[in-house]
C-alpha cells in the first residue's frame, strides 16, 4: 500500500522524492510506504484549506455537525476494519484497538453537540439602552500532528471539534503509523465533506516545521514526545500560532497498605503493560508505602510473568510488540541503566521471544524493585511494558515524589482511605488523577489535562476546551437610539 495525500477533496500524489517505509511490528513485514511531503505540498494544503474555510464557516454550525453524525456511523459500521488495521501498524491487541477506536468516535459524539458548546452570552442594558454580547467565531486554518501509539484515536481528539467550530483542519499522522489516519480520511470522504475542510499530509520534520511556520496556518495541535512538544510550542508561538502540545509523561501509582491487592495489582498491570507501556496514561513507576511493598511486588511480579505476550492480532494475547526495534533497544538500555543504579531485575522480558515472530520488537513485561527514585529509570519515561518499584515510608513521602517529578500528566492511588484519596488528590500535581484507577483517562466531555513538562500551553483536546481552543471571541457592544427608528 502506498497512500497518496488528501488535498481539496482529492488523493494526490506528493511531490517527495523519498519515501519511509511503514512496518507490521509483530512480523517486521513492510505493509506500506509513504512519501515524505515537501514544502510546496504543505502549501498546496494550507491554501486549498484557506480558500475552502470561506464558504466553511459561513454554513451553519447545524450543517456542519451532520456531517460528524454521517461520520460517527461510518466508525460504527466500520469499527474491525479500523481495529485490525490499527492492530497491524501498532501492534497492540484487537480489543485494545477496538478500545482505542471508541474513544475517538466518542469525541465524534461530542463535538456534534457544538451549536450548544459554541454557545456565547450576552448582556442587556449594560448602560441604558447599550447591550453587548460575545460570540465565538472559528480560527480558519488549523493542523494536528499525532503520535504512532494512537493513530485512531488522536486524530479524533482534535478533528471533529475543528471543523465542527467552522474551521479547515489538516493532519499529519505519524509517519510509523499513517494508515490507520488514511482509513479515517476515506471515510470522512464518504460523508460528503466539501473539498479542502479536511486534508491529510504524509511526513516528517520537514512537514511539521513547513505546516508549523506557514502564515496562513492559526492553530497547531500535537502529541508526542516532551522533547518535540516544547520544540513545537516554541515554534508555533513565535509564529503567532495557538498551541497545544501533549508531551511525555512518567506515571506513577500509589500503593497504600489498605489497597485492595488482588484489584490493584490487575489494574496496575493493565495500566503498565496495556499498549505495551506505549501510552500517554501508562503507569511507569510503582510508589510502594509500608508494608504494601511487599505483598505488592510479589503480587505484580506474578502478574507479570504470566501475561501472554504475541501478535495483536490472534486470540487470547494479552499484550503486543513495541513499534520498532530502535524502540526495544532503547527500552532495554534504560533497564541497563536501572540495573547499573542498583535496581534488581525481578522479572526480566528482555530475552524471550513469541515462537512464529521472532522477526517482531516483542519485549515481555519487565519489573524492576529497588529502583532510587533519583535515577534515571525512575525519572525518565521509558514508553515500553516496564514498572518501577520505589519504596517509601508513607504518603506525604509519596506525593512528595510525585510533585517533584518533571512530568504532570497522571497520578493514582490505590486505598480504601477516604481521608488519603482526598489528600491525595488536592496535594498531588498532576492533571489526571485516579483513584483506584490505573489509567486516569478522561471521557471526551472532559479535557486531556496534562500538567508540567507533559503539556505545553492553556487549552486542552476533548470537550470544551477543544471547542475554546478551536474558536476565538468577539465582543459586539451596540446601541441603537430610538431617533434613528424614526427615519425609516
């Protein structure tokens, strides 16, 4: 499969003269090859989308929703299409594409509730006989750059509320993971969409830095790495661009000794090794109190030596390979690292292999114990099926270390304490905090709220703020004196 752009309502062919490969994670079969776009194909984009913005945010917030609705039943109808091909370029298991594909087509769902969330508000009589009201009117040219781990889902963060709002939206999947992002854009194509309001860019830096500086480019959406965020950020904002940039993340669990422990331990499983680690919500580091450490680390050793690792695609696995071998090795060297810092290696997935695939970037579930929480494993976010295990006396030790982490995407606890949950969750800095939960993530009505080094900029994706961030306001005072009415 070699996908083409999508520009002004046609596939068309990049004027790119390289090519990346993308490959199956689990057999490193090469399963498409798409171009690197250029410069002028980003302008041809951007200036189609412009043109096609005109007439956009003049059709009604009512019309332009039911688009969404004819593309929400478009999902539905084509949901194991969606999930098998996500599986394939992602490598994570049918049901967690499945999972990942009903979260985005929830986002749909809400942002064909815009004609309410765009709603503004006025005042009478602000002085006699002066009225004033604000309303929220749409940016124009707008672009998102996503991430490989969810190449369904985030794409639906940003899309549905963009165009919804009035505006043109153009998206750069990640070049590891571009099908899934063609798929949805055929889609979409089906609904009727008028050429130019959606386009799709195949890429990399040179891409993204065209689309990020191009002057007719207003907003700029991203997830990725903390790294590229802030890069993003900087660049978007010193091109007068509005930003929100998604980064890293170093997610740390909570463990008191009141924790229920055979439901703690499942879901903290679920939260380190769903998605092979390879999400923005995955727990990374295990915060043991007292005498939770104990039964805790045998408990999530357990767990993790017995889940079934392979392909997504078949029966009964339970986790799938990382994206690349690059990511493997790099995955293994921050367990180096660990075990350099004194961190003992209680269940070691770096040497095993799935009988079938030993083509794939499989790495099994790893837990490390004894891990400082000043080293490198413990600060640094490893993005793979490894948890760290710190041990503290209690818990005001405990969300001392969660505060002085660079990262702010999610914090969670487990216990029975409604007292600790509490304290817990108006002390601790993090933008998503779960209470017996292993992975905080918000349902569409609410924002993605990233604090610290996981986010750069004011509004989130999801909800309303994506409704704010895609529309800006205007106030109109008005005063209409009766000696006017008078002539007419």
């Amino acid at each position: 499969m070699e996908p083409k752009n999508y520009i002004n309502g046609t596939w068309v062919e990049s004027r790119g003269t390289s090519f990346r490969d993308v490959s199956d994670p689990a057999t490193g079969e090469t399963i498409g090859r798409i171009p690197m776009s250029t410069p002028a194909d980003v302008d041809d984009a951007v200036r189609h989308a412009q043109t096609a913005y005109a007439d956009w945010r003049a059709t009604p917030v009512t019309e332009r929703i039911q688009y969404l609705f004819r593309f929400k039943n478009l999902l539905e109808e084509h949901l194991d299409d969606l999930a098998r091909t996500v599986s394939r370029e992602c490598g994570k298991t049918l049901a967690e594409a499945a999972g990942e594909l009903r979260r985005g087509i929830e986002n749909v769902e809400v942002a064909c509730g815009a004609p309410l969330l765009m709603q503004g508000y006025n005042n009478e009589d602000i002085a006699r006989g002066i009225d004033e009201h604000l309303f929220r009117q749409p940016l124009g040219v707008v672009v998102a750059i996503t991430p490989f781990n969810f190449p369904g889902m985030i794409p639906l963060w940003f899309l549905p509320y963009a165009i919804a709002c009035g505006n043109s939206f153009v998206l750069k999947p990640s070049e590891k993971t571009p099908l899934t992002a063609v798929k949805l854009l055929e889609l979409l194509e089906q609904t009727g969409l008028p050429p130019g309001v959606v386009s799709l860019l195949h890429g990399q830096e040179q891409t993204v830095a065209a689309l990020v500086q191009h002057p007719q480019v207003r907003a700029v959406s991203f997830v990725g790495s903390t790294q590229v965020a802030r890069e993003v950020y900087r660049q978007a904002t010193a091109h007068g661009k509005r930003a929100q940039c998604q980064g890293g993340a170093k997610n740390p669990l909570i463990i008191l000794p009141d924790a229920d422990l055979e439901m703690t331990t499942r879901i903290a499983a679920d939260s380190a090794f769903g998605c092979a680690g390879q999400r923005c919500l995955a727990a990374s580091l295990a915060i043991t109190v007292g005498e939770a450490t104990r039964s805790f680390s045998e408990a999530i050793c357990d767990v993790a030596s017995s889940r079934r690792v392979g392909c997504g695609l078949d029966d009964g696995v339970e986790m799938g390979p990382v994206i690349t071998h690059e990511s493997r090795q790099r995955i293994m060297q921050l367990i180096d690292s660990g075990r350099a810092q004194n961190a003992q290696v209680a269940v070691d997935g770096r040497q095993q292999q799935v009988p079938g695939y030993e083509q794939g970037s499989f790495l099994f579930p790893t837990v490390l114990t004894d891990v400082h929480p000043e080293s490198e494993l413990a600060r640094t976010e490893v993005f793979g099926p490894v948890l760290s295990l710190v041990a503290v006396d209690d818990i005001d030790q405990a969300i001392a270390l969660v505060n002085s982490a660079a990262y702010g995407n999610m914090a969670c606890l487990f216990t029975a304490s409604g007292a600790a949950a509490r304290k817990f969750r108006y002390a601790a800095r993090a933008g998503n905090i779960g209470i017996n939960l292993g992975v905080a993530a918000p349902m569409a009505f609410f924002p993605f709220s990233g604090w610290k080094d996981s986010f750069f900029g004011d509004l989130h994706a999801q909800g309303r703020h994506g409704v704010e961030f895609y529309t800006e306001t205007k106030i109109v005072v008005e005063r209409w004196p009766d000696q006017w009415d008078r002539k007419f």
